[in-house]
C-alpha cells in the first residue's frame, strides 16, 4: 500500500509485519556545478509539493492518468534528492524514464543481485543521483523531455515516459525478526532516527538528466538476497511538471527558485560528508559513466540551459556519521 502524506510517499506492508513501512520524501536541493570536479553532499531545501494525479484528471496528460501515481514541479534544470526514512529494510528499485539508476539499463520487473540493480534502506539514507562510478553519482537534474539531454533518451534515443519509477520490496517478516533480535543482543535498542531541516496534452513532460558529479556511494546489499520478499511490492510513478505546467494543473504558484550553488557558497553554508567506513560501495555502471552531462551536451549543442555554473571551491564541509551511531541529521537552510 501507498499512501501521500505531508508531501511524501508512505510505503506499508502490514500483511507482512507491523513495522514494515518506509517513508520517501522528494528533497529540493542545490544544483551542484557540472564542471567534472566532485563536490561533497550539497542540503535539503525542503520537500517538493506532491500531488495525486487522479486529482487533476481533466488538466493531465492521459499517460500520466495510465500510470496513476503522484506528481511534483521542479524548474528546468533543477536538482532533487530522495530521503528515505525507515527502521525495516527496504529493497527499492529506482528508474528516471525507466532507466534503472544503478545499472543504466532499461526498466524490468526482475530484481537483480548480480549487479545489484537497487538500493537498501536504511544503510542507504539518500540517493542524489546516477552511481556513475565506485564512491561517485551525477546528480539527478530536471530537463525537458525531446531535446536528449535525460538519460531516458541518451540510452533508448526515445522521449517516451520521463518522470521516476519507484519500486519497493520488504523485508520477510523471519529475516527481521531475527536480525532485529541479534541487534538487540550486541547493541543498544536507541532508536534511528533520519532528519533534515528544513493540463492539457500539450504540456511539456520533463525527465531527468545527468549533471555535476557528487562524492556519493550506493552501499552494497549487506543482506542475504533470500531475505527480500519479493511476492510483496508497491510501485509509484512519479511525474514531473515544469513549473508553468504546476500551475495551470493544479492552481497553486510552485515553490520559488532555490539559491544557485555559487550564492549558497557564498554564505559560509555547509556542505555534508557521509562517513560509512562500514559499508561497501557498488562499483559505478559504465552504461551511466558513459552518458553525456547536461553541461557537455548543451557545450555540443551550443545551448545555455545551465545558468551559473561556476566552479566552487567548498570549505565548510561537516561530517555525518553512518547509520549505526542513532544520530543521522543533515542540515539545510535556515
């Protein structure tokens, strides 16, 4: 079961365990620059406003209504992240325009060990991007669909779903409860805790495209594959409206522009470091790594598309510790 609450998908699996629910939230963020340096974690802005698209039947595209789910507004060339919130393990499969994020290839409903075509929550708190190489991820940028910048289009060469595709398996109820009863006997029973401060059929779909690079590892699937239930799964399509395309849907005025990268700088603001000395990281997909950023693409195409795109030598770095110390916190703006 899913549900929308307070702007964020919530994930239930009660017929297979009373604590099998895990929450997502889509984070508004800095778009780091595109300039091949590799920048530390950039904060939280705040959520996007998510909305159910059988809400706005007559004013969506009839695709969006075929594939139900949510929607959200971001600007062109805006950056997200995804916060996942939960004590059960989760196995989440992840896609933009049906390109697996992990892998870089095309959307299926087998799940995958070898290579591991998913994330697990919660040793994986975050997700900013495309795991481009070992330890490395390019961030997750909005572009309009039909120019070939999205990933969507660099791999398939169609313009055809844009948006994300979400996926979610629990954990089996034995696996848990043994897990959970051999934590309770080498650690402490705190509890864990993740925060951050914080239309018609013409209308333009957006997808997501491949931008600067970001210091950023997809953790290895610590568990035994046997313990996912795979027979248990909801799934959610998430679509992206470009701003105009927000308001003449749904009536509301979407959220301002965020800072640039370059004013947030500017403020002595932090940036975050993830120590996970712990955790071992899924090397890079070479069909990822290979795709052109949006920032070499518009150079080829002699296109402005990222406005300030100025290299940034950040300073006020701070480091979060993995989930094992009960104290994740990643700051944003105040």
């Amino acid at each position: 079961m899913i549900e929308l609450k307070r702007d964020e998908l919530v994930f239930s699996f009660p017929e297979v365990h009373p604590e099998a629910f895990m929450g997502i939230k889509f984070m508004r963020t800095l778009r780091i620059p595109d300039d091949e340096k590799v920048y530390p974690l950039p904060p939280g802005l705040g959520t996007f406003p998510l909305r159910h698209v059988d809400d706005f039947q007559n004013r969506v595209p009839s695709t969006w209504l075929e594939h139900g789910g949510v929607m959200l507004p971001m600007y062109q060339a805006e950056a997200l992240w995804l916060h996942f919130y939960t004590r059960y393990p989760f196995l989440i499969r992840i896609g933009t325009g049906k390109i697996n994020v992990v892998t870089g290839k095309p959307w299926t409903d087998c799940v995958s060990r070898d290579p591991q075509d998913y994330v697990v929550t919660p040793e994986q708190p975050w997700l900013d991007g495309y795991c481009v190489e070992k330890g490395e991820i390019r961030q997750f940028v909005a572009m309009p669909l039909g120019q070939g910048y999205t990933v969507e289009e660099q791999i398939t060469g169609k313009a055809e779903h844009g948006g994300l595709q979400i996926v979610a398996y629990p954990m089996k109820r034995e696996a848990y409860d043994a897990y959970e009863e051999r934590r309770r006997r080498d650690f402490s029973s705190a509890s864990y805790t993740v925060c951050e401060v914080c239309a018609s059929q013409s209308l333009p779909a957006m997808g997501m495209a491949p931008g600067g690079r970001m210091k950023q590892k997809i953790y290895d699937d610590p568990y035994n594959f046997e313990d996912w239930n795979l027979d248990h799964r909801s799934r959610c399509f998430v679509h992206i409206a470009n701003s105009t395309a927000w308001k003449a849907i749904t009536g509301e005025v979407p959220p301002t522009d965020p800072p640039t990268a370059a004013q947030y700088n500017k403020h002595g603001l932090p940036w975050f470091d993830y120590y996970d000395a712990d955790m071992k990281a899924l090397d890079g997909a070479r069909a990822l790594e290979d795709l052109k950023s949006v920032a070499r693409m518009s150079a080829e195409k002699r296109e402005t598309v990222l406005p300030e795109n100025v290299s940034l030598e950040t300073k006020n770095i701070i480091t979060l510790q993995s989930g094992n110390s009960k104290s994740l916190v990643r700051e944003g703006r105040f």
